[in-house]
C-alpha cells in the first residue's frame, strides 16, 4: 500500500505536482467557441462522454447559434438534434428551457453567477463552475465529476461520497490557485491510468502515496470495496 503524505494538504500538493508533470497539457476536453456552446456541451457531458457531446455539437451548434434558436425549437426536435447523447429526451428539454430563460431573464447571455447558473435546467453546481471558470474566468469551486470523485477518494483526499461535501473537503487542501487545473488533471490520471474497473497501479505516478494502491492494499477507498 502506498503511504499518503502527513497532511492532506501535503497530499493534495503532492498529488497536483506530480500530475503536472505527467500531464503537461492538461485541458477541458470539449468543443467550444463561446459561452452558450459551453453552457451546452457541459450540460449534455453530464453521463455521456466527451468525445460523443464534440461528435454531436459539431453540428447542433451550426444549426443553433443563440439562446433564441434554443428557445424557438421543440423539445423534440430538439432531443432529435441531440439524438446519440444519454438521456437525449430529457436533456432536449433542458436545452429549450435554458434557451428561454436566458432569452427572457439573462438578455440572450449565459449569467456569471453560481445562482443564476444553477437557476437554469439541467444545470448543477458543477455544470456551473465548469462555465464559470472557462467562460466566464471565474474560480470559486472545484468541479468534482466522477473522476475527480474517483480519485479523491482512492488517494486520501476526501472520505465523502456526494460531490457536493468532497468538494468541500478539497476546497480546504488543493492550494487555490490549482483548484480549475486540480479537475484536468484527474480527468486525465482517470481516463489514461486510474480507472473505474481498470486501475492500472504498475504505471502510476502515484501509487507510492496512495494508500488504495492494489499492490498491497485490499480495499478500493472509491468504493470501500474489495479490489
């Protein structure tokens, strides 16, 4: 088993240096030229990979340029334009009813606010800080998806299990200034080593401090399961 350093904040700091290192170029993964495509790439993300929501918007965003062009379509033509997404009926819902109320409340533009973000359907606080920090380059959370849930807990980090509390712990031990990078690089540790049902200890930079590294540890502290 790994030994985790003596603080968290030791931890976490070491964590983000050594995953800089290894993943210099760490980066939101999605297509995206302006806010409203942000907002909406990151709302049809939810479940679904990245790579499928950039395949899909390559075109939904040619055909739907403003918050009008949202508001104006059906649900079902738009849970059609939408179709190859999880929970494309429902997420095409979601997509009129922000297209109506940024028309009607926000003139047409994606709000700067945590509660006004949050306001809009389909949208979390993590949807939110997602926009906050790329679109709006605003930094006041951390967006804990299911890697960044994943690996925080298997490296020490948090023992919570809802996004909301295991942001709060990081917001304690991931210095200020790394807490936008702090997701990327998870995402990438997550996606290229660290997986769900696949993580690869042998290779990561890691595991000498990660008291769920399977070489000796019995117990997976993503899940409290056995590996």
């Amino acid at each position: 088993m790994g030994t985790p350093l003596e603080s968290r904040e030791e931890q976490a700091t070491e964590v983000v240096d050594r995953l800089h290192e290894e993943y210099p170029d760490s980066a939101i993964s999605l297509n995206y030229s302006n806010r409203l495509e942000l907002l909406i790439a990151v709302v049809l993300s939810a479940q679904c990979t990245d790579e499928r929501v950039n395949e899909v918007t390559a075109d939904l965003f040619e055909k739907y340029q403003s918050a009008e062009d949202y508001a104006a379509a059906s649900e079902e033509q738009l849970a059609e334009d939408i179709y190859g997404i999880t929970f494309h009926n429902n997420k095409g819902g979601y997509l009129q009813g922000i297209g109506e109320l940024l028309t009607d409340k926000h003139g047409g533009e994606v709000p700067d606010t945590m509660s006004a973000l949050t306001d809009l359907p389909g949208v979390g606080r993590k949807t939110a800080n997602v926009v906050l920090q790329h679109g709006h380059d605003i930094v006041e959370g951390i967006v804990v998806d299911t890697h960044v849930q994943r690996l925080s807990r298997r490296l020490g980090l948090t023992d919570q299990e809802r996004p909301e509390t295991i942001e709060q712990d990081l917001l304690d031990v991931v210095p200020e200034d790394e807490w936008q990078q702090f997701t990327h690089l998870l995402i990438d540790h997550g996606r290229a080593v660290c997986g769900a049902r696949s993580a690869d200890c042998d290779a990561c930079v890691l595991a000498d401090v990660c008291p769920s590294e399977k070489g000796d540890s019995e117990v997976d502290l993503a899940t409290g399961e056995a590996w």
